[in-house]
C-alpha cells in the first residue's frame, strides 16, 4: 500500500471511479438509444430505455456503498463533503441518461433531415464533456498520490478547459438546433415541437454536469 494508503486508508477514489465507470456505461447505452431514434428505430427504445434504467440502479447501488464507506472512515486525504458532492454530480450524469431515454419513449420523434447534422453534434459534445469528466476522475488516485501537485494536477486543469470547451460548443450548436426546430414548427404537431424541446433541454444537461464536475475537482485542487 502506498504511504498515503497507510496514512488514510484505501482512497475513496478507486470506488469513485468505479462509479463513474458505471455512469459511462448509461451514457453510452443512451447513446444507442439516440441512435435508434435518429434512424427511426422506435421499437427499439423500450428495452434500450430498460437497460439504461437498470444501469443506473447498478450506479445507485456502488453510490450508496460508497456512502456507507464514507461514513466509517476518521482520516481522508479529501474531505467527505468534497467526495460526497463529487459523487452527488456523477450521480446526476447517470439520472440525466436515463430521463434522456424516458422522454425519447413517450412518442416517436420526428427526425427531418436538416436537423440530423446539428444533432449528432450537439449529442457529441455533450457525451464528449462526459468522457472527458470521466478522464479526470480516474486520474485521482493519481492526483492524491502526487500531493495534489506537480504534472498530475496540471493535466486535471487542461482537462476541466477541455470539458468547458466541449460544453460551450454544445451550448451554440442547440442555439442553431434551436433555429431549425422553430423553422419545422408548423411541420410538427404540438406534442412533437415541445418532446423536441425537451430531449434538446435535457440532454443539455450532460454538459453542464459535466463542467460543473470538472470544476468540483478544480476547487478540491484549489484548497490544497
């Protein structure tokens, strides 16, 4: 065990990362879910949008073990409200995934042409912030052993920029994704224009998550 494992114990981390490996995989399942949509494959959605379900109760089970863990430890390189928040905004990643996939199952959507290219790169950037925020977290074991210092907390901050990029992309493509979608508003009926609206509104929630995340572990750097 390293010297900081002896001094605190395991880091809280390894389960942190197993957690957010986790969230990935609902992210990615989401993905697939966006896919079917995109190419008309409605039927799909109802298994897609289970499994989603159940990958995110799978994250909420390591969570609340996590949790548990937390609560038994007296000596921690981080503070336990600094992990459990960090914890608390991975967790969002996995409920976001799963209501993007709830919502895509409540009517089948619409899908012109000219919407697909701005589209496929709203999705991009947001799960991109995502696989980005996840970079981060599983250099923190990395990060602790390095005394939250030296190339180890350097490489966290080019990352956190690179999850504000991908987030601020994200935020002009629904702009234009936006223009497009009020342009087929006489094309869709009403229910189609507002289920438009939320799956833009509730995907954009990865990327801001994600950012939000990023600069969680900024600040934990920024108190050391």
């Amino acid at each position: 065990m390293s010297t900081i494992g002896k001094l605190f114990g395991r880091s809280p981390f390894s389960q942190i990362q197993q957690h957010m490996a986790q969230v990935s995989k609902c992210i990615d399942k989401m993905s697939e879910a966006l896919t079917a949509v995109k190419a008309g494959e409605f039927e799909r959605l109802d298994q897609l949008s289970n499994d989603v379900s159940n990958l995110e109760h799978q994250a909420d089970q390591i969570k609340d073990d996590i949790r548990e863990r937390l609560l038994k430890r007296f000596f921690m390189p981080i503070d336990r409200a600094e992990v459990l928040e960090i914890l608390s905004l991975q967790d969002s990643l996995a409920d976001t995934a799963e209501d993007v996939c709830k919502v895509l199952t409540l009517k089948p959507l619409p899908f012109p042409d000219d919407l697909k290219t701005d589209f496929d790169r709203f999705v991009e950037l947001n799960v991109h912030a995502c696989q980005v925020t996840a970079l981060i977290i599983d250099q923190m074991d990395e990060l602790i052993e390095s005394g939250f210092g030296g190339t180890e907390a350097e490489r966290i901050r080019r990352l956190a920029k690179d999850a504000a990029f991908a987030e601020h992309q994200a935020d002009e493509v629904q702009l234009q994704l936006l223009k497009k979608i009020y342009a087929h508003d006489t094309d869709f009926s009403v229910a189609e224009f507002h289920l438009w609206m939320r799956v833009t509104r509730v995907l954009s929630r990865l990327g801001n998550v994600s950012e939000n995340l990023a600069n969680r572990v900024l600040r934990t750097l920024s108190l050391k």
